[in-house]
C-alpha cells in the first residue's frame, strides 16, 4: 500500500509540465552569470601584479579612510601606487550576507572636471549601495535571518577612438535578483559626456525611438513566443500596463559599430526571466534627427 | 583556469538535469513563474558564489540545495503580508490570477513539514541516496532517517483517510 502511494505520487511528480520557456530561462541565466565571474576574474589578474592580499587591505583602507589616502598622494613616491589601482572595492562575507561592490575609476582624460566628476559620481554611487547594504544586513541580523547580496562593478561596452561607454551594474539578491545597469558613454577627442537628448535636434527622438522599439519587440515575440514583452501588439496576461515610451534619458550607450543602443533594466518593460533587455536603433530611422553623424553612423 | 573549468562543469550541470531543477522549485512553489524564478535565481547565486563548492564532485547536492533554499525564500517572501491602497485593487483585474494546479500529490505533501517534504521529493522522486540529502539539507543522516520514516507515517495515513 505504501509503495503503491509513493509510486503514484511520483508519477504525478515527474508529471510536472516543463513550460517552453525554461530552456531561454537557464540559457540567459546562465549567460548574464558568466559575464560577472568574467570580470571579477580579471579583477584578480589585474591586481596580481603586487601581492594580492596586500593590495585588498590597501584598498580597503583607501576606502574607508580618506585620511589614509590623502596621506599617501602627499607621499610623492606612492603617488603612482594610486595610480595603478584603477577601481576601489567593498567587500563584506559574513555568512548569508555578500556584498562585492567594484568602482570604475577613469583616468588619463585632460578634462579634469568631467574626470573627477565622473570618478566621484561612481564613488558616491557605490558609497550610497554600501552604506545601504550595511544597514540592511543589521536589521536582517536582529531577526536573525536572511539572506542579502549585492555585486556591482562595471563592463566597458565600447572603447574606439572616439566613444567610450562605460556601464555599471549592480545585482541585488534577497531572494529573488535583480540587476540594474547604468551607462555613461564620452567623447574620447572633444572630452565631454554624451546625453541622450545632446545627440539630437529635437524631443522627437522620443516617440520614433520608442515606436522602433515596439516594432522590435512584437517582431521578436513573433519570431520566437519565449522572448515576451509588455507591449500592446502582443497578447498580455496580467496587467502590467505596456511599454509606452523611453524616457528622455533612457539608458543607452554606442556600441562598437557607431549604432544606438537603449537598454532597459530588469522587469522595467519585460518579466523576469528576460533580464536585462537591449534594442539597437537603426541609424536610418534616426538619421534625420541626430545633431551629427560623428558618434552614431 | 581551475576557477574556469568549474564554473564550465557548474554550467554544464544546470543545462542537463534543468528539467530536475525546475519540477524540484516547482514542487515547493506550485506555479509556473514562480519556479522558473527561482531556477533562475539559483544559477545566480550558484555561480556568484562558486567558491562555497567545496568537493567539485558535488555539484549536484550543492545545487539543489541551492534550488531548495531559494524556493523556501519565494515562499517566505510571499508570506509577507503586502499593503495596497483602493486604487490599485480597483485597477487590478482580479480574475487575472496564476493557475495553481489542485491534486491528492500536493494537498498530501502540503501537509507536511517543509523539511520532511523535501526528503519526501530527494528520495523516492528524485532516487538519492540518504546521505546524499543529508549533504543537501545539511542534517545527519539519522535525523533524515527519523523524518522519512515519520513523514511516510504521516502520509499513509493521509492517504487511506
């Protein structure tokens, strides 16, 4: 009788309908999870030009304590040391609570202003993650539970003789994740940041981008049902309301190929599963509108 | 790299026993987004903390231990009680709801303790070995032993009444 149960339940286990979006599931988790164990592999190569251990103790101090730092550019030897370590980092492990938080640092620009700028911007960005990080973790430890991470850092997605882009991630775990990017694209030869709105004439860039967009996503529904999206065009089952336009700084950033890129983050226009989703803008559409064809052809 | 290598033999893993990964999240979860959630935020935490492998023998353990804690953090999460202003309950179309299908397999395994439902799902539908759940759940193989036996009680009778 207890083996006949058991065998019925299990049938009814392995019964379990496997949905069609599984593999796309796996496929993409996989994907994105590699690009980050890639950088954080390079992080170590990197550094291991000194000591390894020594310099994460460096950097720790550099972080946590200006004084230190403020000492050691006054030292005129250890001025290049600091130099070298082209990105800060955070690290706390303790148990269920992870954080590894990489700060992109640039360097070498003659525009002083738009350098430290940035630099700080990144600083304070990650200053903000952390600091929010550290008061999560407490509140979680009084109730002794949970589970909390957070991993940011930065990917170069273009690098030619005349754009830079840079992107930062940053992935929240409690649970579930989610990752959010955000991209600064310079004019490597005139030295200046490249907004969204500064690549065009006018605001009309808006409704065409946005329309291009939508077009992209029922066409790729189309071609594959897995690669869903919250659009009208494309038959919807809860009511999240669809996609309606970017905003006028949408995240965006110029690919290797002189082509627009928009991003957007996690669940912001598609569920979960489908991450971090990107469309390239053909340059046909936009040619008309765009101030100069110097970034994007 | 060493560190290459496992996260390649990691990867490979997922791809072919997925179908395993997702009816385990499942079986916790009982909906169709909800387990493809966690399947994909056990590849996440998988291979962002790479390092907690110890024995790369063990990838198998490992990960469905990690299915199992992200399914049971779903869970946790949903208990939580969520506020929301009249508004938005008017906006919402509530006859939009996931489907969550009703059968004797879970009403029955629903009824017992979290801990004993996974040894439940490991031994007999998943065909491992005690000390191999041990591993996963992180117990000693007599307290696994103990909970199977008052588990398959339980369901007995759960079963006849």
């Amino acid at each position: 009788m207890k083996n006949n149960n058991i065998e019925q339940l299990k049938k009814e286990y392995m019964d379990i309908p496997i949905p069609e979006e599984l593999d796309l599931v796996v496929e993409n988790a996989l994907k994105n999870s590699m690009i980050y164990t890639k950088k954080r592999k390079n992080r170590y190569y990197k550094t291991s030009v000194t000591a390894a251990a020594a310099l994460m103790a460096f950097t720790v101090l550099i972080n946590t304590s200006p004084v230190f730092a403020e000492t050691l550019s006054a030292v005129p030897i250890m001025k290049n040391v600091i130099k070298v370590l082209t990105f800060r980092e955070y690290i706390v492990k303790e148990n269920t609570y992870n954080a590894e938080m990489k700060v992109p640092s640039i360097e070498g620009l003659n525009n002083k202003t738009l350098e430290s700028s940035l630099n700080k911007k990144y600083i304070e960005e990650n200053k903000k993650l952390y600091e929010e990080f550290l008061a999560n973790m407490e509140s979680l430890k009084k109730n002794n539970s949970g589970q909390l991470g957070v991993n940011s850092g930065y990917v170069v997605k273009t690098d030619t003789d005349t754009i830079l882009s840079i992107g930062r991630y940053v992935v929240n775990t409690v649970g579930s994740s989610s990752t959010t990017f955000k991209y600064d694209t310079i004019d490597k030869k005139n030295e200046v940041l490249i907004s969204l709105p500064s690549l065009f004439k006018d605001e009309s860039y808006i409704n065409i981008i946005s329309d291009n967009i939508k077009k992209q996503m029922v066409e790729q529904y189309e071609a594959d049902k897995n690669k869903f999206y919250w659009v009208l065009g494309i038959e919807q089952k809860s009511t999240i309301k669809p996609f309606e336009k970017i905003s006028k700084d949408q995240n965006f950033y110029i690919n290797t190929e002189n082509k627009l890129v928009i991003s957007f983050n996690k669940y912001d226009v598609a569920p979960g599963y489908m991450g971090i989703v990107e469309f390239t803008i053909p340059t046909e559409i936009i040619s008309n509108i765009l101030v100069s064809t110097e970034y994007i052809k | 790299m060493k560190r290459d290598n496992l996260v390649k033999q990691i990867a490979d893993y997922i791809i072919i026993h997925k179908e395993r990964y997702y009816r385990l999240a499942y079986s916790y979860v009982r909906n169709v987004d909800d387990a493809l959630d966690v399947v994909q935020d056990s590849i996440y935490k998988a291979l962002s903390s790479v390092d907690s492998l110890k024995d790369p023998d063990h990838i198998n353990p490992w990960f469905y231990r990690i299915v199992i804690n992200c399914s049971l953090d779903l869970l946790r999460k949903q208990k939580k009680v969520v506020t929301v202003d009249d508004e938005f309950l008017k906006n919402c179309n509530l006859k939009v709801v996931d489907k969550y299908t009703d059968i004797d397999l879970h009403r029955a395994l629903d009824s017992l303790p979290e801990n004993c439902r996974s040894i439940i799902i490991l031994r007999y539908f998943e065909d491992m070995k005690l000390d191999e759940i041990a591993e996963i759940l992180n117990e000693n193989i007599s307290t696994i032993k103990s909970r199977l036996y008052k588990s398959l009680e339980a369901l007995e009778i759960k079963m006849e009444a």
